[in-house]
C-alpha cells in the first residue's frame, strides 16, 4: 500500500457531509487564498455515474454549487437528450476551487497546474470511495489527467472504457464549455452531437454493469 493510500484510509472523512465540511478547510495548495469558498460534488451518494469536470467557474464560486454557469446549462441540455437524469448523477470537479486571472472587474478563468490538479486529488480519490460509481466521466484534460494519474489527449481515448487506477471505469470526453468556444455552427452541432453520444455510451454502460 502506498503512502498515499494508508493516508487516505486513516485520514480521509467518511461521509460526504464531512467530505464537503473538509474541502471548504482545505489549505493543500494556494487556490483557496482567492476564491471565495471551495465548491463540493454535489448527487446522490451512491450514484451509479460520476461526473467531473475541471474547476468550478465564477458562478460556481460564487454560489457554491458545481455546473450552475453556462458551462452547467450546455451539460443540462445534453443529459437529457441522452436520457440521463441529472438527480441522479454526482457531479464534481478535479479542482475544487476557482483558479482566475483578474481582466479589470471580470475574473478570468485559468487552467490548474499539475501541482494544483494533484494536490486536489486527494478529494476526489474519497470522493470514488464514497460514491462507489460503476462509472467516471472525466470532462476534459484536467479531469482526465486527475482521474487516470497522467496526461492524455482526449482524442486519442474519448469513447473508450478504460480501467481507472486503483479500480473502476471510466470514459473521456470534452469539457461542456469546448462547446461554447467553437465559432462555426455547424462545427458546433456535430461537437455536441459526439457529446451527447458519449453520455449515451455512459449510460448504456451503467445500465449493463452489474
């Protein structure tokens, strides 16, 4: 057993409500000096899927609730269309607080560092204990790279179940805001349409685990 691991049985909450009570005390890197508050996972405690994105936004931030923003609103849409419904699924990030560059009066969102997305880990390793899902959907790079432990580009594995360290499934796909950020439409629509499809493997996935 590694370090790592003996530290997380011996020292890690039990139960998400003392979960969430951790994460707001957490001092394991710098990001907490700025934001306003850490923002938990928030669904069921046992859901069968597991959602995780980057870092909260500055909605997020603010309200202290994980895809409230615009980023949120596209994930919504495409839940539903791929017959997925959001009370059911626990919803996190692999950073759990906003990490911003001040543009005038607007914060800016900026990209965790390695050393950001590891130290955060921590969370998200209990996070997977206590959930226990059949399977992880990392939303992008950052996820990615928090739940499988190494860089990996999101082309070359998005629609693959893949074996997560230390046990589990898990599945890449884009961040919800990628889509947000591409200018021509038809571009855009058929983006969102290989979003939805990968919520569809998802949940087909789920469905058929035992």
């Amino acid at each position: 057993m590694s370090l790592f691991e003996q530290n997380l049985r011996e020292e890690a909450p039990r139960s998400l409500k003392a979960l969430r009570e951790a994460e707001n005390a957490c001092r394991r890197c710098g990001l907490y000096k700025h934001a306003t508050q850490a923002v938990p996972g928030e669904g069921p405690a046992h859901a069968p899927l597991m959602l995780i994105g980057e870092q909260p936004g500055n909605d997020e931030d603010l309200d202290g609730h994980p895809f409230i923003g615009p980023a949120g609103r596209v994930l919504d849409h495409a839940l539903k269309e791929a017959g997925i419904d959001r009370d059911k699924v626990y919803i996190t990030n692999a950073v759990k607080h906003f990490k911003f560059e001040l543009r005038g009066k607007r914060r800016l969102h900026k990209r965790p560092d390695p050393g950001e997305i590891d130290a955060c880990r921590w969370w998200s390793r209990i996070e997977r204990d206590l959930v226990k899902p059949k399977l992880i959907v990392a939303l992008g790079a950052t996820a990615a790279r928090s739940v499988f432990e190494r860089v990996m580009t999101i082309g070359k594995v998005r629609g693959k179940v893949m074996l997560v360290p230390n046990g589990g499934d898990g599945l890449v796909t884009i961040h919800p805001s990628y889509l947000l950020r591409i200018q021509e439409e038809r571009d855009k629509r058929a983006e969102y349409a290989r979003f939805i499809a990968d919520l569809e493997l998802a949940n087909t996935h789920i469905k058929q685990a035992p």
